[in-house]
C-alpha cells in the first residue's frame, strides 16, 4: 500500500559524478556521470529497477540506524542486495533480459569502489 500514491519519476542530473539514489516519494535520481558509464537501456532499466527496489522495500525507514557515527556495514549490504532482487523482478517484469543486471553490478563495483557498489554481486 505505501506505493499507491507514489508519483515515479526519474530526474537526471548533468554533473559528473557517478552516482544515483532514490526518495520515498518515487523520485529516482541519475547523474549523468553515472548515464556515461552504461551503454545499453537494459542497463540502465537495471539502475531505475535497482534504486525502485530501495524504494519498495522502504529502505528510507532504516536510514537512521545507518547513519553515522556507527555505519553498520552489513545493513547497508543487506540493503543492496535486497534492492538488487526486487530490481531482478522489476526488470524481469518490464520485459528485459535480467541477466544484464548481473553486469551493471558488477560495473558499478569497479568504477565506484570507494561507495561500495555491489561489490558482493558476482555472476555465478
């Protein structure tokens, strides 16, 4: 229920960071510095579906615990590899190979490695 009255948009942002996150309201953020590193729109539905899943799963609920002083590593691990499985299904839902994910994580671990990108994801 507490996605019924979300209004999904995705707001780009030009600026080369490499980075995205998402709001509870449904509002996902991409920089375009993150937009130059995935080629194909499999790829990038893998992102939209991955920070989707963050919001389904109503991570913003569990910030407070996470935020310093103390940041529990294995939280914000359990966190996204949760938003990880929900995007499988978002994006197997929407008609895309899900198995493009696998290399979106795994591109995000090595172009983003002082954020912790999915560095647990690996293909098997």
């Amino acid at each position: 229920r507490h996605l019924d009255d979300l209004d999904w948009e995705v707001i780009v942002i030009n600026n080369a960071k490499v980075k995205a996150y998402s709001f509870p309201n449904g509002k996902i953020v991409i920089h375009t510095g993150l937009l130059d590193c995935l080629k194909t729109d499999a790829e990038i539905a893998a992102l939209i579906a991955h920070e989707a899943g963050h919001i389904v799963a109503k991570h913003y609920m569990e910030v407070s615990r996470i935020i310093p002083p103390i940041c529990d590593l294995l939280a914000v691990q359990r966190n996204e590899m949760e938003a990880d499985l929900i995007g499988l299904k978002l994006l197997a839902a929407a008609g895309f190979d899900k198995h493009v994910a696998h290399g979106v994580y795994e591109k995000f671990g090595e172009i983003g490695r002082e954020w912790g990108f999915h560095p647990w994801c690996k293909k098997e």
